[in-house]
C-alpha cells in the first residue's frame, strides 16, 4: 500500500527521539537505590488489580471524592506486551452503570456530531440564506458542537489513573476527569475507516501505548476487496489523523531511531554513558520499590478480607 503518511510517521518518530535519550537523565534517584547494581532483572508485568489498588489510593490527591473502581483497559505495545494501565474510575452518582452503557453514549454523541456536520455544511453552501443569518446559524451549530464534544468525554462522571503495567514502570503516569480520548473517538475512527475504504471490514484490537501522549488502536482488516490490504497483517490508526500506519512500517522506523540512538550514546564519553545507566537503573529500583510497597499493602488487605469472609 502506498503511505502518504510519512509526515505523520516522521512526527512519531521525531517525538520518540527527543524524548528516549534525554528521559534517563530525568529520573527521580530513590534514596534507596542500590545505583552500583546493575543487574537489572527482566521486568514483570503488574496485576492490573494491583495497578487498581494503587490508582485508587492517587486518585483522591488530584480529585477528591468517593470514587469507585469501574473498568480497566490494557494498553500494549507494538510487541504485544502490556505497557499502560487505564484503570477507570466512577462517581457513584453517575446514572451510567455499565460498559455497553458507555459505548452506546459515545455512539450517541458521534452521531449528533455528525448531524450538526451535516447541518453545517447545508447552511455553508446555502445560496439563498443571507450571509448574516448564515454566520448566525453556523455559530450557533458550531458551539453545539463544542458542547456536545466536550459532554462526550463524560468528566462528570469518570476519571482516569494511567498506570504502568511492569513494575519497573512509573506508578503515576498520568490522572484527569474523564474518558480517554482513544474510546471516546473510536466511532468517529470506525465512520472513517467506513468511509475511506468501503470495500474492507475492519476489526478494532488492541490499545497500543507508545508513550502518554501517543496512543492509538490496532486495526486489522477482515475482509477485503482491495489489492492494497494484506489480511495478515495489522495496522494503527490515531484519534485525530485517523490514517492508517502499518505497525511493521512503524516498527521499522522505529528500529532506525532505536540505531541511531544507540549511535549517539556511543559518541558520548564513557563518563556520560554511565551516567545514563546509572540514572534508569535507580529510575527501575525507585518504581520497582514503590510497587512492591503497594503489592504489599495490597495482599496484607486482601489477606485481611478473606480471614473477615469478604471476597
């Protein structure tokens, strides 16, 4: 297939350069690192019931409330393996209950947005309209538009803690109100893939996580008509550009920066290098110390409710 995305893909890939090489330097050091060890084990994939635990003791700092626990989503990366946490919290005053009732809210809202599309574009090319009028009647589909768009998000009902999923990853990645923009825009993706290809079925797989500000769904096409889709192999997709990046081209592009950063860090001293070790390996010890803390707490709990016959 032929990629007219490659200023989408340099994008990606710029934005992993910049910040693979210098984010070892900004670690927080732990105390109580052992920063002459660098044996490092192969990092452990979390439980995500840990990873809810632990969320819902942060959550209160940054939004206080009597949240409850609602869903998770596993967010991977392009090798399969768990990255990313999305553990979903809800206000218990909320009248949405359920999953199916979220995705039936965001199939709603992308549907009135589209309408007020369609309403827009009628009034646009309207040739007996006044333009006043026009100008009156787009502003005001175009702020029910806005509205709509922001209700979508739901921040009255949810909020988020993005967690890692190893435990050598960060505990805290990221907390806010609402839900995350990869569920709230992926009918709006679906309509588009739709659009752009009408001879394919799609399938939505899995969340891929490459970084907090770069998230986007695997798609697979099940069946089709075009000569440009291979059925065996994956592709991504991101909210706002909704084009479609072939993870194998993706992968590529990405051992290229792998390589050029590993050029790099051979031109710097040996001084500098082993600074760079030196800090992610008390990054690693740091995080690794702070999610055996919460697992912990988190079995000693857990023990206590099954001495108390709770579940």
């Amino acid at each position: 297939m032929k990629n007219p995305n490659c200023f989408l893909i340099a994008g990606i890939i710029a934005f992993l350069f910049l910040t693979c090489l210098p984010s070892a330097l900004a670690v927080e050091q732990a105390p109580d690192a052992n920063s002459s060890n660098k044996n490092i084990t192969k990092p452990n994939t979390l439980d995500p019931n840990l990873a809810a635990f632990a969320a819902a003791d942060y959550l209160p700092a940054f939004y206080p409330g009597n949240w409850e626990f609602f869903n998770h989503l596993v967010c991977y990366d392009l090798d399969g393996q768990p990255a990313a946490y999305v553990i979903i919290f809800r206000d218990p005053n909320s009248t949405i209950k359920t999953w199916e009732e979220v995705t039936a809210q965001l199939r709603k809202a992308s549907d009135e947005l589209d309408e007020l599309d369609r309403q827009i574009r009628i009034i646009q090319a309207s040739q007996e309209t006044p333009q006043e009028d026009k100008d009156k009647l787009i502003k005001e589909r175009t702020a029910q538009r806005t509205s709509t768009l922001r209700k979508s998000y739901l921040s009255g009902d949810f909020a988020i803690v993005v967690t890692g999923a190893t435990d050598q990853s960060e505990l805290l990645i990221r907390c806010y109100r609402g839900l995350p923009e990869i569920i709230v825009k992926q009918p709006d993706m679906q309509k588009e893939l739709n659009k752009k290809y009408p001879n394919t079925e799609f399938e939505f797989g899995q969340i891929i996580y490459l970084s907090s500000s770069d998230i986007c769904y695997e798609v697979k096409p099940k069946k089709t008509a075009q000569q440009n889709f291979k059925l065996e192999e994956s592709y991504v997709i991101y909210p706002k550009e909704k084009t479609l990046i072939s993870i194998k081209e993706l992968k590529e592009k990405l051992q290229i920066v792998t390589a050029e950063k590993e050029k790099q860090l051979a031109n710097l001293s040996s001084e500098a290098r082993n600074m760079l070790e030196e800090a992610e390996i008390k990054g690693k010890l740091d995080n690794a110390a702070k999610w055996a803390e919460y697992k912990a707490i988190y079995l000693n709990e857990k023990s206590q409710q099954k001495k108390k016959g709770g579940k």
